[in-house]
C-alpha cells in the first residue's frame, strides 16, 4: 500500500492551511496509509485547550481527535520546533512522536507522495 | 514522467501560482506529463473568469486556460475551498441560490479525493504556494 505523508507547517488561525489541510488528511485516509507531520509554526495547531471563540474561529483542533477512528496514527513533530517554541507533547493533542532530524529525513524518503500545507 | 501539480496561491498575491504555470509549461515542454492540476485553498481563485488584470499584465486565468485546452490538462478546483471563496460554476450558484457564477468553463469543482489521487498515481507531486 501506498504512503502519504502530510505536512503541517502552518500556525492555526491565521490562515485556514492548517484547517484545510485537516480536511485533505481525513480524505486521504479514506485511501491509503497516512502519516502526519508538524513542523515549524504548525505545531501550534495541536496545542489543546485552543479557545477560539473570540476569534470566531472553528476551533478545529479537536478535529485532529478524529484521525485516530479513521486509521491515522502516524503523528508526529520536529522535536527541535518545539523545544524553539517551549513546548513538550504534553502540551499537544494526539501525543505526537519527537522526530530528530535525521528521522525527519527518514520520514520523508519513505513516503511515496508529501502534501504541504 | 507524469506530475501532479497542486496550487495553493492565488493569482497576483503570491508568485505560487504563477511559477506552477510557468513550471507545468516547462514540464510539457520536455516531454512529460501533468496528471492533473488541483487548484487547493486561494489557488481555487485561479479559475476566476471575472479577473480583469491590467492588459500590459499576464492574466492568469486564461493562461491556464490556454493551457489546459492546448494539452487536455485537467484543471480542478477543490468544491471546499471554492465555496469558502465565493468561486461558483453554474450548478453550485444555483444550488446555494446565488445570483451569479463565476467560475471559468475551463475548470471543473471536484473534491479532494482527485487531490489523494493524483499524488498517488502520479510519478512526482508537486506543491506551489504551501
């Protein structure tokens, strides 16, 4: 089976990548095997606790608690983009793995297409 | 080689959709193939029939239009991001009982399942303006 990997490397919010790219993951595992990756900015998207109210913002991090009932469990983030930002996983929904960048490397020659969003 | 080539910028605010044209010409011109053109989030606004842009100035719809008529490309809008985004062909201006369309004949509303599918069949995905 083929492997997609998806790449989230934009703040929530601000732009509606983040969200969008949400949607593309969920239809991707409607086909093949997926893999999630966050990196930089877009590892503020799994922060929990997000209160979007005020912004009239869909608060579409809760949707990210989905993936698991549609067969995506490979989440993962830069360890170094959120040491920068003085975050751990406890922070985070999903409990995404720490890749270092070697495993970043690893991660994305083993996938047969990357989306970036 | 065939490619598929996703745009997420929108004409004339990023240099995104304007470098996938002038990266798909390139492609065609040395004897690959595009799989499909997926035009995702602002990239939906590429289909825009009404754009008018200056005329010392490339316009970017028909250039894709150009283009996709000159190889049979397909030109395919996200049905998502085209909607947030008020880009309307006929059926979905009705559907939301809007006045008018505005969405260039030469491209079609789909849904993301074409976007799955082109990074999966294609040989190389290539994604402008993430």
């Amino acid at each position: 089976m083929k492997k997609l990997l998806f790449v989230q490397s934009k703040p929530p919010h601000g732009s509606l990548q983040g969200q969008e790219g949400l949607d593309a993951i969920l239809a991707g595992s409607a086909f093949v095997d997926c893999a999630v990756l966050f990196t930089g900015d877009g590892v503020y998207q799994l922060l929990s606790q997000q209160h979007t109210d005020a912004l009239s913002s869909r608060d579409y991090a809760v949707t990210y608690l989905a993936l698991e009932d549609y067969g995506v469990d490979q989440i993962y983030c830069v360890a170094a983009d959120l040491q920068q930002r003085g975050l751990t996983t406890a922070d985070l929904l999903l409990n995404p793995t720490p890749l270092d960048d070697a495993e970043v490397q690893t991660l994305l020659q083993g996938a047969d297409a990357i989306l970036d969003f | 080689m065939q490619f598929m080539i996703v745009v997420q910028g929108g004409p004339y605010t990023t240099q995104a959709s304007l470098t996938a044209w002038h990266f798909a010409r390139a492609v065609l011109a040395s004897g690959h193939e595009i799989y499909r053109v997926f035009f995702y989030h602002d990239g939906a606004y590429n289909g825009n029939a009404l754009i008018a842009p200056p005329q010392d100035e490339i316009n970017l719809v028909e250039a894709w239009r150009s283009l996709g008529e000159e190889h049979s490309l397909e030109l395919i809008v996200c049905v998502a991001s085209a909607l947030r985004r008020g880009m309307l062909d006929a059926t979905e201006a009705q559907r939301y009982e809007k006045s008018a369309s505005n969405l260039d004949p030469h491209f079609t509303i789909s849904g993301l399942g074409q976007l799955i599918d082109g990074a999966l069949t294609a040989d190389r995905t290539m994604t402008f303006g993430s």
